[in-house]
C-alpha cells in the first residue's frame, strides 16, 4: 500500500507551493522587519535561509501529519484485529462483524461506517471493504478489515512487523532531530554574543533584534526536529 501525503489528505501540491511560498514571504518580511540592519550584509543571506526553511516547513506539514496519522492506525490496529477475530468467533458472520467493529481512531472508525453503510447497501463484506480499506495508511489496520472479508481475521501482537519498524523509525528520528535541536539551542546565543561583540554591536536596539534573530533560529530549529508532535 503506498499512499502520498497529498492525496491522502486531498490537499493539490500546486496549492500547497504558492501556498508554501506566500507563508515564507510573509514570515520572511517580517523577520526583516524585526532584524533591522543588525546584520549588516549578511541580512540577505540570513532571510533567504528563513524563507526556504519556512517554506519546507509548510510543504512537510501534510507528509509529517500522514507519518502521525500511519502510527495511530497501526497501534489501533492490534485492538481491530482482537475484536474482529472475537466478533467472527461469535456471530459467524462477516456483515455483522464489520457492523459491530468499533475503533477510538478516527479515521478507521469512518472507515468502517463506509464499510457498513456499503453492506447494508447490499454490498458483497469483500467488496465493501476492498472500496474504503484503501483509505487506511496503515497496512496492518487494512489487513486486519480485510480479514474480516476472508473470514478470518489476521492476529496482531505487540511485535507485529509494522509496529516494529514504526518504533524503531521513531526512535532513530528522535536520535537523530535531538542533538541537532540541543545544538542549535547551544551553539546560537553563542554565535549571536560573539557576532555582536566583533561587530561592536551594543546598542539596545541591535541587542533586542539579535534576541529576535535567535527566537526565529530556535523556532525553525525546534519545527524542523519535532515532527512528532503531529501524532496522535
């Protein structure tokens, strides 16, 4: 199953550019309202990095949401598969499971009031399922509705493949995004104490817009080493 962030989401990628570019333009003015001439000639330089960070930021929004999106569904999935199996053991049948499935996600509960509007509709459960299932990002929450369809639900465990390599993708960012937002935390006041002393920078004035220079750097810093914060 491979499923892109912006057809997921029905967001149109020439929307999300212009979109993408104007939030960096207006982001990018008003730093340089904020910075002044602080920087000197290194101000252009400074606001084209801002711009295209922003505007990554604004293009990833929809892919971080459907990697958030993929997680909640496979750890929901574990419990789907439990009570579709227990739901088959005791009515037997397939249109009554897929009626009787319930799930705390939201988007597999949609799922599911599709999959059951499809079969009171008259629908075969194969063809009901094989009709919304496609909508899930998560192979292992699809599998188990399809089970249902086959008449036998596929069980999960808590070391299901997906789930596993979910965990250890999710591990590895965090050791990798970590270090490198503890770095810009560490490393800029420095860098911007240093540039303000060569640069015999003490007015007031320039000493508040560096201070607004290094809120920007750590927000970018901090957006572009959090994407977990997108998930449920």
């Amino acid at each position: 199953m491979r499923i892109w962030s912006f057809e997921q989401f029905d967001v149109s990628p020439r929307r999300m550019i212009p979109l993408g570019a104007a939030a960096a333009s207006v982001l990018t003015v008003a730093a340089w309202q904020v910075l002044g001439g602080v920087l000197q000639g290194a101000t252009a330089p400074a606001l084209a990095v801002i711009w295209a960070l922003v505007f990554y930021v604004v293009l990833s929004t929809p892919r971080r949401a459907l990697d958030g999106e993929r997680v909640a569904q496979a750890k929901e999935s574990v419990l789907l598969s439990a009570a579709a199996t227990a739901c088959l053991k005791v009515t037997g049948s397939g249109p009554r499971t897929v009626l009787l499935l319930r799930s705390r996600d939201p988007v597999i509960s949609k799922v599911l009031r599709e999959t059951g509007r499809c079969v009171l509709l008259g629908w075969r459960v194969s063809d009901a399922v094989a009709s919304s299932s496609g909508r899930l990002t998560s192979y292992s929450a699809a599998a188990a509705l399809r089970g249902v369809a086959a008449h036998g639900a596929r069980d999960f465990d808590p070391g299901d493949e997906e789930m596993k390599g979910l965990a250890s993708s999710s591990e590895l960012s965090r050791e990798t995004k970590l270090p490198v937002f503890m770095t810009a935390c560490f490393f800029t006041p420095i860098m911007l104490l240093l540039y303000a002393v060569f640069s015999h920078t003490y007015a007031a004035q320039s000493l508040v817009e560096l201070t607004a220079l290094e809120f920007i750097v750590l927000d970018l810093a901090f957006y572009l080493s959090s994407g977990d914060r997108l998930q449920r």
